[in-house]
C-alpha cells in the first residue's frame, strides 16, 4: 500500500472508533467511554498497527520449497 493510503485508513479507523465511543457513551448516559473504550481503543491500535506492518509487494514467492539431501 502507498503511504496515502495508509494515512487515509488510519484516519479513518481512528474517527469510526471514536464515533462508536462516543454512540456507546451517550446511550449508557455515562460521562466516560467506560469498559467499552478499553476494549475498543486497542482494537483501533492493533488495526493502525496491522495496516502500516501491510507490505503490499506481489512477489511471487516459491511455497513449495523441499529440503535436498546431500
């Protein structure tokens, strides 16, 4: 993946956790995300993480590589 994209998808990874947050907040009427937020915010980490670890080079790499016996 390029570099624009990547920072496009973390931008938006970042604002759909935030939204989901904030819907959970507001309809358990709490001032804080609560236990949600804990469960959410490092799922929205390991996806950013995910998305830049992403190497996108389409080398064809041989699978079916066989141990040679001397």
């Amino acid at each position: 993946m390029k570099a624009l994209t990547k920072i496009i998808l973390s931008i938006a990874i970042l604002c759909g956790g935030s939204m989901l947050v904030g819907a959970i907040r507001t309809a358990s009427g709490g001032s804080t995300g609560g236990l949600s937020a804990f469960v959410i915010m490092p799922a929205i980490i390991a996806g950013i993480a995910a998305i830049w670890r992403y190497n996108s080079n389409n080398k064809t790499e041989d699978t079916n590589k066989t141990l040679k016996k001397d």
